[in-house]
C-alpha cells in the first residue's frame, strides 16, 4: 500500500473540521470472566486529535477493554463511551468509529466483496469500496477471494473496512502484528495524518517501540488495571551510556556518587554497566578517578522497551521481565 | 431496503453456495418429483384405475412437490449456514460492530433467508411442474391449472422452503458450532423425525405428526401418501403452516434469548 496510495488519506466526506470529536471514556470498567478478573476498575480518557497507545503485556486486559467498548462483550461493571454514548447506542456506528479487530474474512468472499456487505450498513456506495481498496493497496487483489490473502493483505483489508464510513475514531488492536515494515509505516503516517484532522485513534500494542514513534499519548496497563496515562513528550526518554571497564564493583561504587543510576547487564561480550546518563566526559572522569580502566565507553539511545518495563513492574531490574 | 438488509443479502449472494443450492433444488429436486410420476405411471399402466393417475389432481399436487423433501433440507441447511457460517469465519464481530443492535441483524437475516428461501421454492416446484409435463402429454392427463388447490399447493409448497430455511436459521443462531448444528439439523431431519414419524404413524398417533415439521409441511401441502407416513387426518393447511412457524420461532428465540446476547469471542 506503500507504494501506490502513498501518503494519501482518503478525502472525508465531511468535512472534519465541522465535527465535534469528544473522548473516548473509560469509567471503571471492570469485566471479569468466571473469577479471571480480564479489567479491573479501570479509568483512562482518550482525546481527539491525538494518536493514543494502548500498550500492556499479553494477557493484560487491552483486548477486552477494546471489545467492551465497541459492544462486543458485556462489562462487569462500569462504562467505556464514545463521549457519553455507548457503541451500541451510536446512531450511525460504522460513520462514527472504525475498528481493526482481528483480520477475519469468509474465505470463499472476494476482498471487494467484503467491503460491499461492510458498505451496504455504512451507506456508502461501490464508488468509496474502490477508493479504499487503492488507498490500502488492494484494489490487484480485490476480486481474488479472501482465503487468498496473505496475513498483512487481511490487515489491511480489515483496515479497508473499518474506514468504510469515514470514521471519527479508529480503534486498532496490535495492528503491527501481521504488517511488513514497509506496512507499518505507511500505517503511521496515516494514522499522524488521520489524529492531525482531529479524530482520535486508539491502537493497542505489547511493545511500547511500535507505538513509539506514532503516538502522542500513551496509555499503559497491566493486570487489569491502569498503570500510566502520560504524554509521549512527558516520558523521562533521557538517553543511557555503556561502559566495560576492569572493575565492575568499583566502578559501580563511583558511578552511584553521580547523580544517576546504574545497573549491572551482560551480553554476548561480558558484563557492562548502564548509566542514566549520556555524559560521558563525566562518566569517564569519574572512572578514571577511580582508578578503572575503561575498554568502552558508549553513549545509547533511549531504550523504550526498558521505560515500558520499569513502568509495570515500578523500577525492577530488567533481567526479571514478566514473560509476556 | 434497508442498510442491514442489503448487507444480509449480499452476504448470500456473494459466496457460490446459493446458486449451486439453486441448481441442487432444481436438478435434485426434479429428480425426486420423478418418484411420484413414474409411481403413478405404473399404477395407471397396471391396475387399470378406474380414474387415470394423471387426471386426479391430487396426483399432479404430489408431482409438483416431489423435490418438497430434498428442497427443504437444502433450505435448512442454507438457514444454518447463513448464522453458523459467521459463527465458523469469526465474522460475527465485523456483522456486530457494523449492526450493534443484534436484534436487527438476525432479522434482516431472516428477511434475507425468506427470500432466498422462496427462490429455492420456485425452482424446486418448477422442476415439479417440469417433470409433470411431459408425463400428462403422454398419458392425456391434466396441469390442472386452473384449479385453485393446484395453486394452493404450489404457493404454499414455496412458502414451506422459505419457512424451513428459518428452522435452519434457528438452529444455527442456538448451536454456535456451524458443524454440530450441521449434524443436529440434518440428523434431525434423516434420523430422528422419520423414526418418530414412523412410530407415530404405526401407532396411529396422527398429532403426534401433524406436530412434526415434516407432518406440518405435507398437511401444508396437502400430501397424503403413506409412503411419506402422512397422517390419517392431516391439519389443515393453515394448520400446518402454523406449526411450521413454531418450529422457526422456538430455536430462534431461545438463540436470541440465550446466545445472541453473549460476548463474541
């Protein structure tokens, strides 16, 4: 889709700068199954004009937190609305939200096929089914049918779909996980495009670095229940350093008198420390006082990854990841 | 037509299956209305009935419906496919999300069915009429055409399909698992109603099968051949017809009551 629609979003039908677009609310939403508690009193808001990630390990209620506030299962107990209605009241629901679920099609139905059952309930014509197969780079594929598709092909057809009715908001749900890289950023660049119209997207993902460079809000959960909403922006992405040195005790010693922290790490070339800093004249200053000798001295960029860890498990040493 | 409508319809006639179940009903059908017509040949050839097979209406009425038995499992099977089919694709989230008010979705879906259904009638009694034709020019019988019960069969032996395609569609919204409502609905339809039918009929248990779809439909249509186990003293057609509704209403509402409410996984 990269290479024939570029860029390009599809032209609105109405203009977006006449809509109200209002956040989605999430108001303690719990939803358990049997004694599994999936959500648990969870509260976040989503506002428009934004990019917003979704982000928590598998297994940490982003799917169906998604799934009850698009009406396909039932909360335990409190709401998720679209402004203060819930999907299923919505007047015009594919005109209003688009979603990308999972990517799951009747095998023996063409792509354009697909589209026209989608486009009978959003009223729209034949005319728009076309359009969005050129802007998700289907249109080759379109009379092929649907068991013919690969992974990153259902996606987008799925992506298709959901913007059908021209939608306020976009709700996507680990939408890298079946995209070719050249996929995923044509995704960003029309999801920047989309937010910057003033609708609101929210995408869930398990990795905090394919949200990264799209978002601008995030928000993170885990267990259920709500660890961080913060602006990209506010993020402390202060870069690290990598130092190899002869002593690892007494460097570690020296270090902690800066003002920083350090941790212990090993790869495949021996042990290393990590320092909270990119400072390496003082970094290396500071060991050479200490009498170490120093074999590497590296600044790093930001590892999201780690931030995102540190978020869920409140600073723990990245060796005990929770297995995701 | 409504939006909902359109898409339940489109759902149908943008996969193969419909019209290869057309084409089922048709042929499979017309070959299934050659059973009462050479049945009837046979009788007219060697018993030397005093009123010719071909000039008793009732006669022509069974030729017509002949594919009734074969059309109407074909039906079932295409009403349990219409909600299993979203059931077995995981399509029911997308079906949801375009049309949140489930309610209304499994009604256009029935509107849909019902129509298709009644399409399946047509060329099931029009592959009957077909196979008679030849037959009354041979032995100088009759269409009856102009009878008004001749056309009452025929209208109402369409409208039995259409109401069978609704049992299927039933079955399929109660059983989530398209394969096990597949073997509910046909089991159902080969094994468990013809012993009961046959049970009811040796005990001469007539509303016991008028009470039955199969019994219903052939009081429907006004078919009295014991061959098939039809009751003694059928319903009345009307009768009939109603106890066929309530075979598309039970599985039907007890789906939407208990499973079309649950969350979709």
């Amino acid at each position: 889709m990269a290479g024939s629609a570029g860029r390009s979003a599809v032209a609105p039908l109405v203009p977006v700068s006449r809509r109200k677009v209002e956040p989605i609310v999430i108001n303690r939403l719990s939803k358990y199954f049997g004694r599994t508690r999936a959500v648990n009193n969870l509260s976040f808001t989503v506002e428009p004009g934004r990019v917003t990630g979704f982000l928590g390990p598998n297994g940490a209620g982003k799917t169906t937190t998604l799934r009850v506030l698009v009406g396909l299962a039932a909360p335990t107990a409190g709401t998720a609305t679209f402004g203060r209605q819930p999907y299923v009241d919505l007047l015009h629901p594919q005109q209003t939200v688009g979603c990308v679920l999972e990517a799951n099609f009747h095998p023996g139905r063409t792509g354009r096929n697909h589209l026209r059952v989608l486009a009978a309930t959003a009223g729209v014509g034949e005319d728009r089914v076309d359009e969005l197969l050129e802007l998700v780079g289907l249109a080759d594929m379109a009379r092929r049918p649907a068991s013919s598709y690969s992974l990153g092909m259902r996606q987008r057809l799925a992506l298709a779909g959901a913007l059908l009715g021209d939608p306020d908001y976009l709700i996507l749900d680990e939408p890298a996980n079946a995209l070719d890289p050249e996929g995923t950023r044509w995704l960003r660049a029309f999801l920047r495009n989309f937010a910057s119209q003033g609708r609101t997207v929210l995408m869930s993902s398990h990795l905090l670095h394919e949200v990264g460079a799209t978002a601008d809000d995030i928000v993170v959960i885990n267990d259920g229940r709500l660890v961080k909403k913060t602006k990209m922006a506010d993020l402390d992405l202060q870069g690290t350093s990598r130092v190899r040195v002869s002593n690892i005790d007494r460097a570690e010693r020296a270090l902690a008198e800066l003002n920083t922290t350090v941790r212990r790490g090993t790869d495949e070339q021996g042990p290393y420390l990590r320092i909270s800093s990119q400072d390496t004249y003082v970094i290396g200053a500071t060991l050479f006082n200490a009498n170490v000798a120093v074999f590497e001295l590296t600044r790093e960029r930001y590892e999201l990854e780690e931030q995102f860890f540190e978020m869920l498990k409140g600073n723990d040493r990245p060796g005990r990841r929770r297995s995701a | 037509m409504s939006g909902v409508l359109r898409s339940e319809v489109r759902k149908i006639s943008t996969t193969r299956l419909w019209w290869i179940m057309l084409l089922c009903v048709f042929l499979l059908g017309g070959g299934y209305a050659l059973v009462p017509a050479f049945s009837a040949n046979l009788a007219q050839s060697t018993v030397g009935d005093p009123t010719p097979a071909f000039e008793a209406p009732g006669t022509l009425r069974s030729i017509y419906n002949g594919g009734n038995t074969l059309a109407r499992i074909l039906a079932l099977v295409i009403g349990i496919l219409a909600m299993g089919g979203e059931y077995r694709y995981k399509t029911m989230a997308t079906t949801y999300l375009a049309t949140p008010k489930r309610i209304r979705v499994i009604f256009a879906k029935a509107a849909s069915l019902i129509g298709f259904g009644l399409l399946y009638g047509m060329a099931s009694v029009l592959a009957g009429l077909l196979v008679a034709i030849p037959f009354v020019l041979i032995k100088n019988g009759s269409l009856f055409l102009g009878r008004a019960d001749t056309w009452r069969s025929l209208i109402l032996g369409v409208a039995s399909i259409a109401l069978w395609t609704l049992i299927g569609m039933g079955l399929g919204i109660l059983v989530r698992s398209m394969v096990l409502a597949m073997l509910v609905g046909i089991g159902f339809a080969y094994v468990v109603e013809p012993s009961l039918a046959a049970l009811f009929f040796f005990k001469e248990w007539d509303l016991g099968l008028n009470l039955m779809p199969t019994g219903a439909t052939n009081a429907m249509l006004g078919v009295t051949n014991p061959f098939l186990f039809a009751a003694r003293d059928p319903f009345t057609w009307w009768q009939g017809m109603l106890v066929l509704a309530a075979w598309c209403l039970l599985p039907a509402v007890a789906g939407v009551l208990f499973t079309v409410r649950r969350d979709v996984t």
